[in-house]
C-alpha cells in the first residue's frame, strides 16, 4: 500500500471514531431541549452476600448478584458521578470508572487519605486517566460510602441517583462480605449527599 494511501485510511479511521462519539452526544442534546425533567423514580435495595458468581451484562467477568445491580448503576451515568469511598481497590469497578472516563462522564473521586495512601497504584491509575482524586491528610477517617449518579449536572434527562451502604469497594467486599447498599433517588438524599460531597471536594486536597 503506498504511504497516500495508507494515511487516508488513518484519517478515515480517525473520523468515524470521531463521528460515533459526536453521533452519541448529539441525540441527548436535542431530547434534552424539549422534554422536560424526568421524573422518573428509582428505589432499590441491593445485598451482597456470600453467594456464588453469575455472569453480568454489564461487565466481561461472572460477579455476585449484588455486584451485578452495583455495575448497573454505576453504567448509569450520561453526565457526572461523584465517588466519596473509604477504601477503593476493587479492579472491576476501577476499569468501570476508566470506561466512563472515556465516554465523557466526569468522575470525581474522594478518598481516605491513608487507605489511599495503601492503594497508591490504584489512584495513580485513575489519576492517568485525567479523572481527578483527592484527599485530606488528617488523623479523621474519611469513612463515608457513597457515591452520586448525575447528581452534579444541569441536564434535566437524567435521574439523580445516590448509591450508599456498608460497602467499601473492594475485591472483598463485593466477593462474600454480608453488605448492604441502597440506591435512591429521592431528592432530599440525593442533596444531602451532593452537598457534602461539594463541600469536601473544596476542602480536600487534590493527591500529588
Ligand atoms: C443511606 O443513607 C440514608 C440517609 O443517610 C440512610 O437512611 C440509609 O440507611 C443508608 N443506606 C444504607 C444501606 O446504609
Ligand atoms: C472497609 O475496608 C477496610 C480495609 O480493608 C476495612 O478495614 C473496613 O473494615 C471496611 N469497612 C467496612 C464497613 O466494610
Ligand atoms: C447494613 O448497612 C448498615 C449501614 O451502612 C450497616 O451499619 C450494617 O452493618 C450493614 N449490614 C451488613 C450486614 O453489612
């Protein structure tokens, strides 16, 4: 093949990935100028115990059941998601923000510091990614689990989801811990927790 050639193929390949995400953005946009804020209303429940794996549609590898509505969710997102976790070492869920990353939703992180600290391969790898972690040095545990699902967006087509419990996103946790976590969007919940999650997000330090 000669380099002319070879460089319009590039340049074609280039354009169509260029156009399949432009071709995502597009549609929301438009909806989102005419309809009017859902109303949508999502309640439910989700435990994790020490059942066997199942395979998911939301991800490559079997996980348990309860790991599989936590995926779901966390596949949610068209805008934001503001994570604020104890401990977060869990891979699957690591590739999963990597993956939002890559389809534009802004994810924010919020970690404790010493936990962090423990896991530095992990943060570094979001970190590469652009996704922005922080943290704060004190002697506090930042021991909160949760995390808000397009909560910090002005779109009006999305349903503000927060997901919160007893679940540290670990391998261990998510794979036989006895847990529980709730996911509402109930509108009250879903400020509270924005808010707080605002305010440390201005008091925490971004890691360096
Ligand atoms: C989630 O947070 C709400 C409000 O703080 C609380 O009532 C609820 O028990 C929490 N859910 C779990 C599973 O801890
Ligand atoms: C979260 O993970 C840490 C570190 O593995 C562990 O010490 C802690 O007990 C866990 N907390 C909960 C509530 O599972
Ligand atoms: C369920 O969640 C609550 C609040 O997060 C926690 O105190 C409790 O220990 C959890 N239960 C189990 C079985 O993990």
């Amino acid at each position: 093949m000669s380099t002319g050639r070879y460089y319009t193929l590039v340049i074609a390949a280039c354009g169509a990935v260029i156009g399949y995400y432009y071709g995502r953005r597009t549609p929301n946009q438009a909806i989102q100028e005419k309809k009017p804020r859902k109303t949508k209303e999502i309640h439910e429940v989700i435990m994790f115990s020490d059942e066997g794996l199942i395979s998911s549609k939301h991800y490559r590898n079997s996980v348990t059941p309860g790991m599989d509505r936590v995926l779901h969710y966390l596949n949610f997102p068209r805008h934001t998601l503001d994570v604020c976790m104890y401990v977060m070492t869990s891979p699957d869920i690591c590739n999963v923000l990597l993956k939002l990353n890559l389809r534009r939703v802004k994810v924010r992180v919020i970690l404790d510091a010493e936990m962090a600290f423990a896991s530095r391969s992990y943060f570094s790898r979001l970190q590469r990614q652009c996704i922005e972690v922080r943290w704060i040095k004190s002697s506090n545990i930042m021991h909160h689990k949760f995390c808000l699902i397009d909560a910090s967006t002005e779109s009006n087509e999305v349903v503000p989801l927060l997901m919160n419990g007893s679940l540290n996103w670990t391998k261990q946790a998510t794979h036989g811990n006895y847990e529980n976590v709730t996911v509402t969007s109930q509108r009250e919940l879903v400020e509270g927790y924005m808010k707080e999650f605002e305010r440390l997000w201005v008091l925490f330090k971004p890691i360096v």
